[in-house]
C-alpha cells in the first residue's frame, strides 16, 4: 500500500472500530465480517475485544473497557477511541462503511487472484472471491440516509467555510457574478450556458473550465467542434496576450517564443481533460465521465460544449431526443458528485425579433430549462448599439434554483485574446 493510501485506510478502520462501539453499528456489521477483514494488527485485536465484550453485553460499549482489555498490548487504542472527532465522524457510519467495504473486495480479489496465479485454478478461485463479496456488501442495502447524517454534512461545510471566513458553496468559476449569485459550480448541480451564435459562449465556458482546472481541480471538456490546435491557441491567447490571428498564422517571434513555451511548461502541470471527439452520444459521455472519475476521484466539473452537436436517439423528435439527454446528463453529474456546465444554442426566432432572451429560446428547450439548475444567457455587441458598447458581454441570470433571477453583469471581450473579463462588480437588473 502506498503512504496516503495507507494512512487513509487507517484513518477508516479507526472511525468503523469508533462506530462499533454503538450496537446499532455493530449489527450492520456482525455477521458479515471478521477481525481478518482489518489491515492493521492492532485494530484485529481492537474489533475482537469490541465483540468479546457485546457478547457479554449486548448494548452500547465503553471506550474504557475496550483500552483496559489491551492495555498491555495496544494502551494507544484509547487515543481514537474516545477521540472526539472519530466519534462526531462515527455518527456518519454508513458512509464510512461502503469505503471500508470497498478495501476488503479490494483485498479479497487481489488474493485472489494470488492464488490463483499459484495454483493455476483461476476460474473456481475467482468465483469463489466474487461470492464472499457480494456476501459482504457493507452499507450498500439502502440509497437513503438519516436526515442527521446529512446535517452533519451540511454542519461540516459551515464550519469550513466559517474558518476560512466565509465562502461559496460550491466551486470557483473565477467569475465573480457566478460565484456569488450561483454560489460557485455545485455538484450535481447542472448549468446551461446560452446565446446566439459567435456570442462567446465556448470561450466564456472554457474560460470558466480552465479557472477550475488551476485551481488544482481535475476538469473534462468535451469539444464538440474545436480541434486541438484552436483550443491550444484559444488558452494561449488569453493568458500570455498574444493575438490570436499571430498564432493561426504562426507568425510570432523569439521573445514569444520563450512565453509559449513557459506558458506549456504551466498548462502540463494542470489537469486538464479535453475530448474531442465529434458527435458524442449520452453513452460515450457517461462511459468517458466514469472513467475520468476513477482516473481522478476528485473531478469537480464536466462540460459539454454543446448540447446541439450531440448524436440524437433514432425515431424521435429534437424535443424528445433533448429531453433524454438533459436528464441523463443531470443523472450523471448527480451520481458522480460533480458540477456540469451544458452550453446550448437559441433557436432562430430570438433574431428575428430584437429582443432580451428568454427560458423558450433555448433551441429545442422543453426539457432544458426544466432540468436546470441554473441558466445564463450570454451577449455580446459586434458593433456600438443604444445599450451596449462595442465588444461589450453580458452575463444574465434567467434561472436560479437558489438565488437571484433576472440581473446581468457586463463584461467585456477581448476579441484579439479570447477571453471575457468582468467590467466591474455592480449587477443590474433587466
């Protein structure tokens, strides 16, 4: 085992022995496990003594009596046992559970397939691993939990943030008018990024993508239309303020040179996960966000860039075929905890009349606005106009499951570097 996983295990096994003090813990797990299941020696014997002594009494045990048992042996058992916060983490056993069931299938299958390899016998040994598994599936029974679980959860979150003096929710977009009326990206939370055409929406979507991503916090894209190069030169552009027309063309000098290949040196370090693969069904995008999930288990935003240039089921209308995307796509991102960004077309009428968007024009919108969480609708001027200046954005909230609606925050676009940045901090309403 490596260190951190190690450690982590450790930490786990601590908090079940913790929990298994209570005898409503306990039952979930007598029955289905023994102490051979624990990694460390120490919490073999631990677990041995917790159910020695329910034998004895079949109630709620003392810490104390635990550690008077193993005194000689284990003294430092006591240290976690009746450790305030294992004991606040106890309260969440089932969560815990699944995590430590998952490290015994983990241990069961690796042995497994030792002996396997030892005795040659592969199909009897592995069969046999897979029905002790599914004998010990831990906390796996409900999908429910206790509402003082998941007020812990939320008393958790206010504490950090508290320490941190206050904060969003969720994940930062970078932008500030995001971040503070959509409380940042939540997960499971599903966001629509609308406008008109060459209104700037892959590039204020990327521009959000790619403040997540320095932050540390594994992103997937899926580029639809872009290819690679387009993308490389969009990122370029915007964070080292070289025009956009010099890269397409190639023509930069030495001193740029050395900026891009800086700039490259930073963008490696970053995780960064982009598909480009054109066309995609719901299925691809399930089965590539799963595996993303598993390669990084702690990706915090998927994007699909956009929602019109995915593959439609066979036999069905736009309105219908949307519909199943928008749902599954919120199932998903709901399933694997982690924010999604969905960029979406208006339909044709919006130019016909001259006016503000609204909810009905999202092209084939029915289901779109319903699943939603949030919807932003973005403009910009190509020319000066009454309301707006010239390469002057506009950011409008038209839907807000948890905060404000119809309020926008000017932007400005940098035609040249591709990239939107706030005018200022005042938002207005519309």
């Amino acid at each position: 085992m490596g260190n951190v996983k190690t450690e982590l295990r450790s930490e786990i096994e601590k908090i079940i022995l913790t929990g298994c003090l209570k005898k409503d813990n306990r039952e979930k797990i007598v029955g289905k496990i023994s102490e051979k299941y624990f990694f460390f020696q120490e919490h073999k014997e631990v677990f041995k003594t917790i159910i020695k002594l329910a034998k004895e009494n079949n109630s709620d045990i003392d810490s104390l009596d635990v550690s008077f048992e193993l005194v000689e042996k284990y003294p430092e058992c006591i240290t976690y046992l009746s450790n305030e916060e294992k004991t606040y983490e106890s309260m969440k056993f089932d969560f815990y559970l699944k995590k430590f069931s998952k490290f015994i299938k983990q241990d069961i299958l690796a042995n497994a397939v030792k002996e396997a390899k030892s005795k040659g016998n592969y199909e009897s040994t592995i069969k046999k691993a897979l029905e002790i598994m599914k004998k010990i599936d831990l906390g796996d029974e409900t999908t429910f939990r206790n509402l003082s679980e998941y007020t812990l959860d939320y008393f958790d979150d206010l504490l950090n943030a508290q320490k941190k003096g206050g904060g969003i929710s969720g994940i930062s977009s970078g932008f500030s008018f995001i971040d503070t009326h959509l409380s940042g990206l939540n997960k499971g939370n599903m966001i629509v990024l609308a406008g008109r055409t060459s209104m700037g929406k892959s590039t204020l979507a990327s521009n959000i993508a790619e403040n997540v991503a320095r932050q540390g916090i594994p992103v997937l894209y899926f580029h639809l239309e872009a290819q690679p190069n387009e993308v490389l030169t969009r990122l370029l552009a915007k964070n080292i303020l070289i025009d956009s027309d010099a890269l397409k063309n190639k023509v930069v000098n030495k001193n740029e040179i050395e900026k891009i290949k800086n700039e490259f040196s930073k963008l490696q370090k970053i995780k960064f996960l982009i598909d480009f693969t054109p066309n995609i069904s719901i299925q691809h995008f399930e089965k590539q966000v799963k595996l993303a999930k598993k390669m990084y288990p702690d990706l915090g935003l998927v994007v699909i860039d956009h929602l019109q240039r995915m593959k439609y089921g066979t036999g069905k209308s736009n309105n219908d075929a949307v519909a199943d995307i928008t749902r599954d796509f919120l199932g998903i991102i709901k399933e694997l905890d982690v924010a999604g960004i969905m960029v979406s077309q208006f339909n044709r009428l919006i130019d016909r009349e001259r006016r503000l968007p609204r909810l009905s024009d999202l092209r084939d919108s029915g289901a779109i606005e319903q699943d939603a969480h949030s919807v932003l609708f973005i403009e910009r001027a190509i020319k000066k106009t009454k309301e707006m200046e010239k390469d002057e954005g506009r950011l409008y909230i038209a839907k807000n499951r948890n905060g404000r609606v119809g309020v926008y925050q000017r932007l400005k676009f940098y035609g040249r570097f591709i990239k939107y940045e706030e005018i200022e901090n005042e938002v207005y309403e519309y």
